[in-house]
C-alpha cells in the first residue's frame, strides 16, 4: 500500500529556514568549547551545543511532519546494502 503524504506547509518550512539562518549565526560565532561569562555570570555555547540544538530543533520539525501526515523537512538516509558473492564449493 502506497501512502500519499501532504506537501510540508509554509510555515514549517519557514521555520525550518529561521532555524538555519539562527544556528549557522551561532556556529559561525561560537568557541569550539563553551566557556563561562564571569560578568553576567552565564554559560558560553560551543559549537557543539549549538549544532546539538539545531539537530533537536530538525527533528522535532520532522517529527512533526511525520505525525502529521506530511512530507518531511528531511531527506531520509537510504542505506545502501553491498552486494557480496556467495562462494559455493564445487565437488
């Protein structure tokens, strides 16, 4: 059985786009390790943790997608299988 999926709405693609615009920003500006701001006493964000963000944000928006019906925001991983010889034993 074939499921026809809604085409993803606007505003989730939209969002998506401000998601990416906002953590390309903070990647490009954060430390590769988080630090701490003694000044205004808060946590600095590595790269790490802004990446880690994003990837949560992503997959919630395709989560959403997913149970809703709709096309997804993101291009599903296709596993490609290598494709070994059997070696038979003559006699």
């Amino acid at each position: 059985m074939i499921v026809k999926l809604l085409p993803t709405p606007q505003k989730i693609l939209d969002a998506a786009d401000r998601a990416e615009d906002k953590y390309l920003n903070a990647l490009e500006n954060a430390p590769t390790k988080s630090g701490w701001n003694r000044t205004f006493g808060i946590r600095i964000p590595s790269k790490y943790d802004a990446l880690r963000e994003y990837n949560q944000t992503m997959k919630g928006l395709q989560e959403l997608c997913e149970s809703r019906g709709y096309e997804g925001i993101i291009e599903p991983k296709v596993e490609e299988v290598p494709v070994t010889r059997v070696n038979r034993e003559q006699s």
